[in-house]
C-alpha cells in the first residue's frame, strides 16, 4: 500500500538541500535553500496528481479534489524549513508522508468525499526571525503588519525577505482561511523525545501540544575596567544573568512537568578585560498545564525582581510570542486509533513537549497529531534518525486517519490492504 522505498527516497532527497559539512541541515525561512526546497516538494506533489500552488505568506499547497468540492477540506502536512544544523526527518516526515498519503490514494483510484490538502507550512521552526510558525499563523489570519518589522541578526526584516523572494508584504491577509471552509488538520511528526523508543512502540497518539512562551531578557548592568574596579563596587549584568539562568532551572524543576531553557546569551561589550555592561538572553518555557505555567513564570520574575535589586543591575522584558496550549480533538485521537488497529499498530498517548503549526491550526479547526518514534529521543540535530519501517508505519496510520475524515466513498475503510 504505502511505498517505504518511494517515502524514503524522498526524506534522503530534500534532505540534501541545505546540508552542510557536519551533516545536519540548514533551511531557514526566505533563503535559497527554503526556494530550493519548495521546489522540490512542489515537484513530489505534482507526481503525486496534486493541484499545486503557493499563498502570501510562502505555504506551498497540494490539493487533492473530493467528489464535494464544496465540502469542507481536511488539511494535512507539516513544516519545510529547519533549525540550524538540523535533521531531515522534523516536520519533511509528516510533509513527505502526506504527499506520499495521497499519491497512494490516486493509485489506488480511491475517492474520497471532503478534498484534502497537504499544507508544507513556511518558517514553522522561526530561527531566523525568533517567531515561529509564520505561515501557519497567516493561515488562520493571526499575522500582522507589525509582525513582519521583526528583524534577523544581519538586520533583515521579514517584510524585506518576503519581497526578496517576489512575495507582496500587504497581501498576507489572502492566505487566510475560514473555519467554514476546515473540517481538520492532522499532523504527523517525529516524537522529538524518548516516550515511544521506552515503551518499544513506533506510533504514539497526541493529546496536546504544550503552550509556547518564548521571551528576551535585557539585564543592565554597568560596564567597568575588569582590573579597576573592586568586586564589591561591580554591577556585573552577566553575573546577574547567570543567576537568573539558574532560576529558571531550579523553578521550572520544581513542577515535574514543566521544562524552560535559556537558549541564547549575548553579553556587551564583550571584551576580556571588560565587566559585561549589558546581557540579553532568551527563556522558552512550556507546560501541558497554563495555570501551571503562568504559576512559574511568575515566580521566576518574582526572583529575578531580587536579583536586581540585590545587584543592583535592572531588568527589560519583551515577549516573543505567546501561545496557550492546544488540545487535539477526542474524535481525531479515536480516529488515529481505529487507524492503529487496522494497522495491527500498538500506540500510545502521550502529549507532544515540543510546538507544532497545529497549535495554530486549533484556533479555526479541529486538530490531530500522530507520532513517530525518534531513535535516542534526538531531534534538532544532525543525528536525527527514524527507521524506514517506522516512518511507513506512521504513514500508514495517517493514510487511515485521513480516509475516515474524508469519509471514503464504497466500502469499509478499515479493509486491510
């Protein structure tokens, strides 16, 4: 039924562009390397007899039609570009594997009522502008003109990407869709974590995704001679920062489901010789639970208030993005499981710890997510691996899950191939 050869090939395929020396990809938003990209995958989508097109905010889009064009379309697929030095099965699994989904239904001359289509979301990851999911927020119209003055490191705005690549800034509101025009979303991904590989099973079902809080911290400190000036006369914004950091840790162990990172640390001016003046760094923090989240998140601030004050540094707050937790649908979750059994598929549910285009989709439809296992739990990585027989697995259950929300015209769906 699935081609694993076929799925694979392509996985190996994309995965060469933006490869470099170590072996991990690079793909980020607006670059050559994500063209290079959505040109091959519109490339696979038409083999795959796809309608293709692109939106204004760069989702590349398949389309398969249902014998109801008016009905509601079922939406499928995941993300194309990557973090830096990644791997090639985060978010290309579940593009990959739904393309691969609907050319076996074409194969197999299976008609389905609701049209599907693969959605290969544009910058899911926001490594280069540190916002992420931008095309699947231009999905459900929650982008604004505001958002694309973000700027990458070299200085570069989103709104000046976006004209790089021949895409028109004022129009992102034409990729917007209605709820009326959705029935669902289903995405498959990697697991990005160790769950499945513990309990020796290959798919896992997704309850929901975690919130997303993302912040940049500025402590100000005062910059001084390092030979100068006496340790009990300093303002050492680093210090201060380093501190902070370990409160972050300490308050996000102190739930046991709550995980927070300190991903990036500039410190100014940066010399030797020199007591850092000025210290940005930046806080992801996460929980299946908002109440929960919100409890640490105040309680961090509540230490780095003390922090400042005992050191006499003082403390700038912005918010990145902010976004509640996402629930997937009972209905879709007992779908996927359907699909596991007729798939002789054992399965687990879990939540997913890691951010997802879904957590946007929820906000006009339905979601669901299916998991598949992740060697070692490593994702973001160059040693990113799931096995071929893993990802056909989890492709197979997406196959299923698609055709009952699609609602198959003739027999059973649930047959075995």
């Amino acid at each position: 039924m699935i081609n694993k050869e076929r799925l694979l090939h392509r996985l190996l395929e994309l995965g060469k562009i933006g490869r470099n020396q170590s072996g991990g990809i690079t793909r980020h938003a607006f670059t050559q390397e994500d063209r290079s990209a959505k040109d091959l995958v519109a490339v696979y989508m038409r083999e795959a007899g796809l309608q293709v097109r692109e939106d204004a905010v760069g989702n590349l889009i398949g389309r398969r039609e249902g014998c109801d064009p008016n009905a509601a379309v079922v939406l499928t697929g995941s993300h194309i570009d990557s973090v830096c030095d990644g791997g090639i099965y985060d978010g290309a699994l579940g593009l990959l594997g739904a393309i691969e989904v609907l050319q076996t239904l074409n194969e197999q001359h299976i008609e389905t009522k609701h049209p599907i289509e693969v959605y290969a979301f544009n910058d899911e990851e926001g490594s280069r502008f540190s916002f992420s999911m931008f095309g699947s927020r231009g999905v459900i119209g929650n982008l604004s003109h505001k958002d694309l003055e973000i700027k990458d490191r070299n200085g570069i705005s989103v709104a000046e990407a976006m004209k790089a690549q021949g895409y028109d800034p004022n129009k992102i509101g034409e990729a917007n869709r209605s709820q009326e025009s959705i029935k669902a979303f289903i995405e498959l991904h990697i697991e990005q974590g160790k769950v499945l590989e513990s309990k020796n099973l290959s798919i896992g079902i997704v309850s929901g995704i975690v919130n997303e809080l993302w912040l940049k911290c500025s402590v100000y400190g005062e910059a001084g001679h390092a030979g100068a000036t006496p340790m009990t006369l300093r303002h050492d914004a680093l210090v201060a920062a380093a501190e902070m950091v370990q409160v972050v840790e300490r308050e996000a162990k102190s739930t046991g489901t709550t995980v927070a990172t300190v991903g990036r640390l500039n410190v100014q001016p940066g010399g030797i010789n020199i007591i850092p003046g000025t210290v940005e760094f930046t806080l992801d923090l996460r929980d299946t639970s908002q109440e929960v989240s919100d409890k640490v998140e105040r309680q961090i601030f509540k230490e780095f208030d003390r922090i400042c004050k005992d050191r006499g540094v003082s403390l700038k707050t912005d918010i990145l993005q902010r976004i509640p937790p996402a629930p997937c649908a009972e209905e879709f979750q007992i779908a996927a499981q359907k699909a596991c059994v007729a798939s002789e598929l054992p399965y687990f549910s879990l939540p997913s710890g890691a951010g997802h285009d879904a957590m946007q989709m929820v906000n006009i439809c339905p979601i669901g997510m299916i998991f598949v296992r992740s060697k070692d739990g490593i994702s973001h990585n160059p040693a990113e691996w799931s096995s071929p027989d893993d990802c056909a697995d989890g492709v197979k259950v997406l196959y299923y899950t698609l055709l009952e929300l699609a609602v198959k015209i003739s027999q059973n769906i649930f047959i075995q191939s």
